[in-house]
C-alpha cells in the first residue's frame, strides 16, 4: 500500500456505511468495511426495501380485486409463500448489487462484530480467530434496533417486531399494531390491503405526529373506510396469550378495553444500536445511547466519524447515505456538511404521504407569515385516470416574498414528487419559479404546479372562490 493511502475503517454495511466506504474509495483511501450480518443492513434486508416489496405486491392484489370497474374481470387467488419468495428475490438482488459495487470498488468487506480496541484499532469477531485492523480514520455506520416499550408481555411469541412481520409465513386474520409511525402505517397497509382486519393503537392524538396534521388525518380517514380501526389517545397496558391468541390492554381517557388478535405487532420506533462497540475503549462521546457527532458528522475523538441512525436523530435510509458521504469526505481531508432542511419525509400507504421543510404547525410556532395553497388530485387528470384521486398537495410559503418553506403531500406519486419540494426548498426556490416551470401534462406533477397558483389565488384548474 503506499505510505499515502489513507486507512480507513468502515463499521456497518448499510445504506450509511456502504455509501461511506464507496465514497472514500472515489477518494483514494484504502477502505475496509466490516459488518456482523448482510450487506445493505437493515434498509435493504429487513426494513425499507422489503416492506415496499410487499406495499406493491399487496396494492396489486387490491388493485385487481377492483378491476372490475374497469371491465377486467379475473378468478384471485392469493399465494402468499409466492409473495414472501419475490420478496427474498428482491432482496437478494439489492444485496448482491451492493457486493458488486464494493467489490468494483476495490473495497475489503469483512464478515464479523467489530468494537474498538483503542482510538486507532479495532477488535473484528468472527468465524476464526479474532483480529486487530488498525486504522487512519474510522466511519461508525451501525444502524439501529427496533426499540421495545415497557409493557408487559411484548416478549410473548404472538408479538413480532417490523423483522418479524416482514417474514410471517401466513396472512393473519386479525393484527393489533402498537404505534402509529411510518412503520406503523405501512404495515397496516400491507396487511390490511392482503385482507387481515387491523387495528393500530397510538398513543398521540393523529397518526404520523411528526408530519403535516392536515393530510395525516385525511390518511387515517382513508385508511378507516377500508377497515382499518384506530385507536388514539391509547396506550396498551398490557399482552397476555391465550390459546395462541393475544389479549391487548388498552387505557384511554380512563377507559379500559381489550383486543383480541393473532398477533401483535410491536411498531413504536427504533433506536441507535451502539452496544457492543465498545466506544469507551476509543473514548468517543455517547448520549442516551447515540454517538454524539458535528455537522461535520465527526465525533470527539479525532479520526472517527459516524453516520446514519446510530447518532439518533433522523433515522431514514437517505439521510443516511448522505451523512456517510459528508463523513466520507471530511475524513480524506474534504469540508462538507450535513444540512437536514432538504430531508422528505415519506409513508409509503395508499395513498402514499411525504413532506419536507416546515409543516403548517411548525410555521406558526416560528411565528412566520405564511401562505398556503392546495391543489386536490380529485382535479388532476392523471390521478383521475388511475384511480387514485384522494390527497392534495400542500405548498406552505412566506407571504411576503414566496419563499417554499415547505410541501406535503398526499396521493398518488407521493413519495417520488416530494423531490421537487426538496430541490425547491434546497434552492430557495419561490411560487413564481415553480409557476415558471412548465410541468408536462397529464402528469401529477401538474398538482405541484396548481398548489403553487392556488397559493397565489390563481389555480386554474379550481372554481374561482365566491368572494
């Protein structure tokens, strides 16, 4: 190796660490990744990846139920082995294209459980004899764990967590999901599309607490007619199993009720996974279980930077990427920063919900003058088409000069047109020069474009307001 190639230790293969050790090596250093499961981690092996296998494979199988409508008419039949086998297959292609990009790389993957020996090595277990991989700069990318409340009898066999019921052999008949988040809702979603009756409890007043209100209760509502029952404002007190069935606890607004299901799905959020990284060893930082780090995604200690939901924060497969990339760079001696604003959030349900930048609460709390424009898909042609014309897209802006401060959406191509939203808020962008851009048509992208006039009072494709 020459003496100046920079050594550089990548702990974790996911879509932070991964990304992180691709970048390093555009960069010239000598990278060597290690990670104790799967490439791609949690993202592409038990989380995102899987599930939205499933949202498709499942909205599919909605969508032809329903064809009727549209003078399609079939016998269904639903095999669901065949659904978790395309799932795997997926999978499986994701994490060998990960392989492959390493290995085009020139990057050493390492198969084992690291935790630091010093600032300056590690200690990887494994198959064989441990070893010492000594090292110029490390990047911490290990990912997180499903977090597990305080309630008795989460630990029974009739609870899964989002791993678990990402592999059930069988489609339930009845689910009881505790929490109403993004992983939440999405597996509501699936199942509830695939025929189980579920019923999601949340603790908070509205599904998605972290996002724009106003579409997070047009969701829930959407996802009442189908059949999914929610309970707010409730908190499971305790899980009992009787006879393979689950006896769910809940508490709301002093009443006492009981539900009874297949299984339950424990679904409040994860956590950074930092235990046996042995970080005192390096003496790097840590605060209630995430490794505390800069813009600059660098921890205290010189050299080592970490990325991704181990530092807490916004635990999403983007954001992850993106903070390996800065810590990537920072560590070969580059200056980049990690700036969130830009950050879309995304549920992937039917309809599908994103949003980045302020939502309208946050606005106000700040005490800005905004305005607000909305544009409903039930106007838009290629939704009509479809068939999915629930949702609007929602442009928040400064009054005075236009400014985009933030875009939510609910509806068809959510989660793929919230990337304007992004780039708008990125570049500072305002309602004229959004206005000023030509969306084609038909798309749904013409929402955008009609929100941004309805803010200004002038959409044309809604009834002029009676004055």
């Amino acid at each position: 190796m020459p003496e100046n190639k920079t050594r550089l230790v990548v702990i974790g293969g996911g879509p932070g660490g991964y990304v992180a050790a691709i970048r390093a090596a555009q960069l010239g250093a000598e990278v060597t990744l290690v990670e104790k499961a799967a490439l791609g981690g949690t993202c592409l092996n038990v989380g995102c990846i899987p599930t939205k296998a499933l949202l498709h494979t499942a909205f599919l199988y909605e969508d032809m139920r329903a064809a009727g409508r549209r003078g399609i008419n079939a016998q269904l039949t639903l095999d669901f082995a065949a659904v978790q086998t395309d799932k795997r297959r997926i999978v499986e292609r994701l994490v060998g294209g990960v392989g492959s990009l390493m290995k085009s790389n020139g990057i050493t993957v390492i198969t084992g459980t690291a935790a630091f020996a010093s600032p300056r090595s590690l200690t990887v277990t494994g198959a064989g004899e441990p070893r010492i991989l000594e090292f110029d700069r490390a990047i911490i990318a290990a990912g997180s764990a499903p977090a597990v409340p305080p309630v008795s009898g989460v630990d029974l066999p009739v609870c899964l967590d989002s791993t678990g019921a990402l592999a059930l052999e069988t489609v339930p008949e009845t689910l009881a999901i505790i929490g109403g988040g993004v992983i939440g809702i999405e597996m509501a979603a699936v199942y509830s599309a695939f025929g189980t009756k579920v019923s999601v409890i949340e603790m908070m007043d509205e599904i998605l607490p972290f996002m724009d209100a106003e579409p997070a209760k047009t969701l829930r509502r959407d996802m009442a007619k189908k059949g999914v029952v929610f309970n707010l404002k409730s908190a499971v007190t305790s899980i009992e199993e009787t006879n393979g069935k689950a006896a769910v606890r809940l508490s709301s607004d002093q009443l006492e009720d009981t539900l009874t299901v297949d299984r339950v799905l424990v679904a409040v959020g994860r956590k950074p996974e930092t235990s046996g990284l042995n970080l005192d060893a390096a003496g790097i930082n840590v605060d209630g279980g995430r490794i505390v780090v800069n813009d600059r995604m660098e921890t205290n200690v010189p050299g080592i930077y970490a990325a991704g939901d181990c530092t807490g924060g916004l635990l999403l497969a983007h954001v992850a990427s993106v903070q390996g990339e800065v810590a990537a760079e920072n560590a070969l001696g580059h200056t980049a920063v990690f700036n969130a604003a830009t950050t879309p959030f995304c549920v992937y349900g039917r309809p599908e919900f994103a949003g980045v930048g302020l939502t309208e609460a946050k606005a106000l709390e700040q005490g800005l003058d905004i305005t607000i424009g909305r544009f409903p898909f039930a106007a838009n042609g290629k939704a009509l088409i479809e068939g999915e014309t629930s949702g609007q897209v929602k442009i928040i802006a400064g009054k005075r000069y236009g400014e985009i401060l933030g875009v939510h959406i609910l509806g068809p191509g959510a989660t793929d047109l919230i990337a304007e939203g992004a780039l708008a808020i990125g570049c500072e962008a305002t309602l004229d020069e959004i206005i000023a851009t030509i969306h084609a048509h038909p798309t749904l992208s013409e929402a955008v474009r009609e929100a941004a006039l309805a803010a200004e009072g002038r959409a044309l494709h809604l009834p002029r307001a009676r004055k």
